[in-house]
C-alpha cells in the first residue's frame, strides 16, 4: 500500500490543455472517487496515474517515489477497466494468473494467489469457466481478481460498474466497498455516477473541465458545497436554486418573486440588496400555508418516498416527502425551505457565501 501525491498536473493534447495543474492528495489505505460529467478529466487523470498517458507537466509520486517516467509495468498499480478486457480463450483462472505467469512467479505461488482472490470474490465455482460463459457481474470479478492477485500498492478502477443493470451496479458496488474494507489497499475509483461516489468514498474530488472544484468527504460536499457546480452536482434528486435578494435589517430575509424567508442563521456577510443564488435540497422542503407558490406538474411515488416536480415561473422545483400526500398534477400548493438547511452562494462567482461553522 502507499500514497499518491499529485501536485500541478498538466495534460495537454498538442495544443489543447484538458487537466489545468491539478493537486491531489491520496492517503495509504483510502477510498478515493474522482467524479464530474463527462469529458471534465477524471479518466485522464486515472490513465496518467497509470501510465497510460503522458504527463505534460507535474508530478505523479505513488509512496515515495515519482512515476512521471515510469511504464505501467514498474509503478505497481493494478487497473480495472470499464469493458474488463478479459481474454476470451483464457479460463478465469488463467485469465487471473496471466500477469503473474508474465512475471514468472513460481507456480505454487500463482496457484495459492489465484485461489485466495477467487475465494474474496466467490468464484472458486467458475475458474474453469470462459468469459463467455459468466454474467456481467461475474466478468466483473474476475476482472478485479486479476487486480487482486498482483498485490499492488494501488488499485485504479475506471468507471467498472458502467456496463451493468441498476440492481447489478448497486450490488456490485457494495462488493467493491467490502473488497477495500478488507484488503485496505488505496484506491482511485472514477464514475460519473455521484451516488457511486456518494455511497463507495472516504473522500470526494468534484472536477470540472480538467479542474478540481472541491475535495472532501461525501457528507461534507453534501453540506456543504464550496460552489453552484458541486451543490447540482452531489446529491440526488439535484439542489433546487432560485435567484434570490438579500434584505439585511432587524431580520436578514432572502426574497425570491414575491415571497420572503428569513436567510439562514449561520449566514454572516450579506449586504442590502445582495444578489443571491438561493439552494435548497429536495428533501428540505416542507408543505407550508403560505411560502413559495408552486403548480404540481408530475408526482413520482417510489414507495419509500414520494417525489413532487413542481413549476415556479418557467423553473422545476423538485420536492421529496416521506410522508404520503394526495398531490394533484395542475393543483397549487406552497413550499417552505427548513431555515437552516438552505445553502447561499454569490450570484455572480457562483461561489458559497461564508457561513458561519462551514469549511468554504
């Protein structure tokens, strides 16, 4: 196991920069997700770290020494692809023991290491199979097991749960999450997905057009998001914003139409007449008697949940209730942010306004 130390990473594509001095700190042992839409570089971040890519400048450094001038082969890391790029005319056991094989590891060796990554993944019943005969998933694992049995410092996972039905992917990536929990090998997993992130992670780095937004934990990018970027981005359903006014007198109050609420109490800083970007969750807003007016347009049931998409003005407003309510589409009803849950940010940075007790 080790660390890895990314300082002012640069990649560009002749002319064209794609990851603009990029800093990331890895620590031994951590679960770490890079996330963002694509085309924003987590991929191309992963593939420098593996060596699969060039750096143009910075350094990539895995436990104590910098790999920029590396091969693959000699910066002991293990990666597993989207597509698992198995080999079809190889047995799952050959398939795991071919890069040991390459080395020329004694073959009780490849034998003992092969069976115990089989025996953590449950495909001890499967190692005479071909990769035609598995299911997604089960392909899936023997991609991982080809990592495992490497025993690398790092392991480097490129969006591997993409190609999976929903049920598959959450399943799987509960196995991923108990995989680390008990090897405890650093790990840089990226996805496009944030409740991938949300739900796999010890730390969160939020990118955008080759950029980090933010790094941190998934429940402090939850609550507190540095920008506009990360608060749409993490979470499902996504922040409702509003453009907003600040009012500051006896009682600080944000205006949105013509409706008022008093700013949160955590807030410091606003000025009269402040133009606001005014967030607020799905799940942190209430049915109130006077409020925000809305029109229901579409209600969602889920079970567990019931969730409203409602219009104000020309703009969606997504609210999620617990409890079960008799919504009727074309039907008014007002919504009520919970005062102290409501996020702030400059209307023109898009940045988060300083509030008191948050790390921006």
């Amino acid at each position: 196991m080790a660390q890895v130390t990314i300082r002012k990473l640069v990649k560009n594509y002749g002319q064209t920069e794609v990851i603009h001095g990029v800093d990331v700190d890895i620590d031994d042992g951590q679960f770490v997700v890079l996330v963002g839409p694509s085309g924003c570089g987590k991929s191309t971040l992963l593939r420098m770290i593996a060596g699969l890519e060039e750096v143009t400048g910075g350094t990539i450094q895995i436990g104590d020494k910098v790999v920029n001038n590396l091969p693959p082969s000699e910066r002991d890391i293990a990666m597993v692809f989207q597509n698992y790029a198995l080999y079809p005319h190889k047995t799952v056991a050959s398939n795991m023991a071919f890069s040991l094989r390459m080395r020329r590891m004694d073959k009780e060796e490849i034998r003992t290491r092969v069976h115990r990554a089989a025996e953590i993944l449950g495909l001890i019943p499967y190692l005479d199979r071909f990769p035609r005969a598995l299911s997604g998933g089960q392909r899936q694992r023997v991609a991982m097991g080809r990592a495992i049995v490497r025993d690398p410092q790092v392991f480097l996972f490129d969006e591997p749960l993409s190609n999976l039905d929903a049920k598959l992917r959450v399943q799987m990536r509960a196995e991923i999450r108990e995989l680390h929990q008990r090897l405890s090998t650093t790990t840089v997993y990226v996805t496009h997905d944030q409740i991938e992130a949300m739900t796999m992670a010890d730390k969160i780095v939020v990118m955008q057009d080759g950029r980090v937004e933010q790094v941190g934990s998934p429940l402090e990018l939850y609550d507190r998001p540095v920008n506009t970027f990360v608060a749409s981005f993490i979470g499902s359903p996504s922040m409702n914003f509003f453009d907003g006014i600040a009012h500051v007198g006896d009682r600080t109050e944000i205006q949105i139409g013509e409706t008022r609420f008093a700013a949160p109490d955590t807030v410091v800083g606003l000025r009269d007449g402040q133009k606001v970007i005014y967030g607020v969750r799905p799940e942190h807003l209430e049915l109130s008697e006077t409020g925000l007016p809305v029109t229901v347009a579409v209600v969602e049931p889920t079970g567990s949940e019931t969730h409203v998409i409602s219009r104000f003005g020309d703009q969606d407003v997504v609210a999620v209730f617990r409890e079960r309510h008799a919504f009727q589409p074309q039907k008014s009803i007002h919504l009520s942010p919970v005062q102290n849950a409501v996020h702030l940010f400059d209307a023109e940075t898009c940045m988060r306004l300083d509030q008191q007790g948050d790390e921006t």
